[in-house]
C-alpha cells in the first residue's frame, strides 16, 4: 500500500430515497358496478447501508464519493398493486472504521466485523393505498397517504487500523526499514525526519503458512497528545493494535527517557492504551560494537522496566527472533 493511497478520513453525505405515494384508484370494470377502492400501496425508498469488507485496508475507494444517494419508491397502482421498493445502496467499508455525524461528532456506530450491514439512512415508509381506507360509511374513499420523505445526513468515516502489531516510535528510529525487511510493504525510507506522513500496513509471514499484520505508524513527538506535529494525527491508529511494538535506535541519547516520552504520549491521549502488551526494540544495532552492546545491555538490564531486544534491519540482525517473540505474545 503506498502513501498515496492510504485515506482514513472521509466525509460524505448520505441520502435515502423517498417512499412511493399510494394509489387513490377505484376498480373500474365492464359488467362490475361499484368495484371501490382497489388503490395500492407505495414502495420503500431505498436505504444507505455501511458494510464491512475485511478485503480493503483504505477508505481510498471512497475519497472521491462525497455524495451517495438510494433509489425512491415506486407509486402504488390499481388492483392493489404495490409500488417497487427503492433500490438500497451499499457502502463497503475496512473492518475498524468509525461512523460519526458530521455536525456533532457523535459516534454513530462502528463496523468490526465482515459482512456487519448497518443502517446509516433509512428509506422513507411507501404510502396506504385507498384501500386501506375503506369501511362500512366510507365505501369510496377518495384519497391516499403520501409516501414518507427521504432522510438525509452528513457523516465522517474514521479508519482506526485494526493490526496485531503497532510499531510506536520518534521519526527516523527505523520503523519504515523493518517494516521493509520483516514485511513484503515498500514504505518510503530515507535518512531525515518524517519521512512516513502515512501509516503503512504490512503482513509478516511466520513459519508453516501463518502470519500476522503489522503497522508502521508515523513519527511522534514529544507533544503530540496536544497536536504537535504529525502523530495527534495517527495516534487512533495504535488503539486498534494487539501489540505495541517500541523502536528506539541505539544511538539515542537516553533510551529509556526516549521510552518513557513515548509512553506518555499514548497514556495523554487514552490511557486505556497502557493496559496493552508492550515490547521494546533496540534499532540499529549494527552500529554498536561488542563492548558498546554490553554496556548498553547492562545498564537497560537495571532500568528498562519492560522486556527488549537488539536488532538490525539493514543487517537482518534479530529479525527471525523478534517474529518468534511477537508470534509467541500474540499466539499466549
């Protein structure tokens, strides 16, 4: 998937159809006097209907659909015949995405599951036909109710990545390179800052045909719970994540403060963040030497309060048995 193709953000506006008006007919027929009211009913207008589809990870097919709108119903007719219902309209969504109401912001429902239809508009009810109407002192009524309008409204969909693993980390800590070497994904790489503007979705194939999905979530800063750069943006993105994988390269400053900043961020943003399994990953180990990793490795053994491993993307260091451990999280 590349950047630019990843949308999770839409907003767009939802229509019904109308319901079909009744039919105020009376039965005419040679050698039938007085045949009444035969009038029928109206149709349903047709509904806007949110599906989930686990076969799409975007929005994307949507980013240019700002408008969706169903098929009205038909009118009644004579002899009792209804009118055909509005055609309803289907709208396929990624599992994990959040439908919310444009004007208020309220969550309106949520889609998890595949195949889960939700209606977000319904149709408007198709009108009683005359004969309905009629009784022992009303013999000929001579009217019929309307079908009810459509309903109309403006929603968001909010993508929030439903992945196994989140890989949570500053800019430039490596994220983009595993993701590459541990996943068939292409992420954009390169040595500056804020390189990824876009969560990138990779899946990690493990021994006997197994696998599991993996996000590359972009850069946070310290501040970022508040809107500072680019990760107040992508943080919902971790909510859905099984586990939270946490890349701080080796030549960091301070390892465990950088753990601890990001730590707080996600706690400042939803501390309910904190209640999932977490993992520390030690990146770019290759430029560590021998003596310098066992410093390293002795002073984490002290403060570190979470379990954590040295690896190198570019060196295809640790790779194997970070899979054996997220596999072995994912699968306890």
């Amino acid at each position: 998937m590349t950047e630019g193709n990843f949308v999770d953000y839409v907003k767009m506006n939802v229509q019904s159809g109308n319901g079909g008006k009744g039919s105020m007919h009376l039965h005419r027929e040679k050698f039938i006097t007085k045949g009444g009211p035969d009038g029928g009913d109206g149709g349903r207008g047709g509904h806007v209907i949110i599906r989930g589809n686990e076969n799409q990870w975007t929005l994307f097919h949507l980013k240019f659909k700002k408008h969706v709108r169903a098929g009205h119903g038909e009118h009644g007719s004579a002899s009792r015949s209804s009118g055909a219902d509005g055609e309803d309209v289907y709208v396929d969504v990624p599992l994990g995405t959040v439908v919310k109401d444009f004007e208020t912001n309220e969550v309106i429902f949520e889609i998890t599951e595949h195949g889960e239809e939700r209606i977000i508009v319904e149709g408007g009810k198709g009108g009683l036909g005359n004969w309905h109407f009629k009784t022992s002192t009303n013999q000929t009524p001579r009217y019929s109710q309307p079908g009810i309008p459509l309903s109309e409204r403006d929603i968001l969909l909010e993508l929030k990545l439903l992945a196994d693993v989140g890989l949570v980390g500053f800019p430039n800590a490596g994220k983009s390179t595993l993701l590459s070497v541990i996943t068939s994904a292409k992420p954009k790489i390169a040595d500056y800052e804020f390189t990824t503007l876009k969560p990138n979705l990779g899946i990690v194939e493990y021994r006997d045909f197994q696998s599991f999905v993996m996000a590359d979530i972009p850069g946070i800063i310290e501040g970022a719970a508040e809107g500072r750069g680019l990760g107040h943006y992508f943080l919902r993105h971790i909510e859905r994540n099984s586990i939270l994988l946490f890349l701080v390269p080796a030549d960091a400053p301070d390892i465990l403060k950088q753990y601890e900043i990001l730590l707080d961020e996600l706690r400042r943003y939803n501390p309910e963040m904190l209640d999932k399994e977490r993992f520390v990953v030690i990146s770019k180990s290759d430029m560590l030497d021998a003596e310098l990793e066992a410093e390293l490795k002795a002073e984490l053994d002290k403060t570190l309060p979470i379990e954590y491993m040295f690896i190198s993307s570019v060196a295809q260091r640790g790779i194997t048995e970070l899979k054996d451990k997220l596999w072995k999280m994912l699968n306890v």
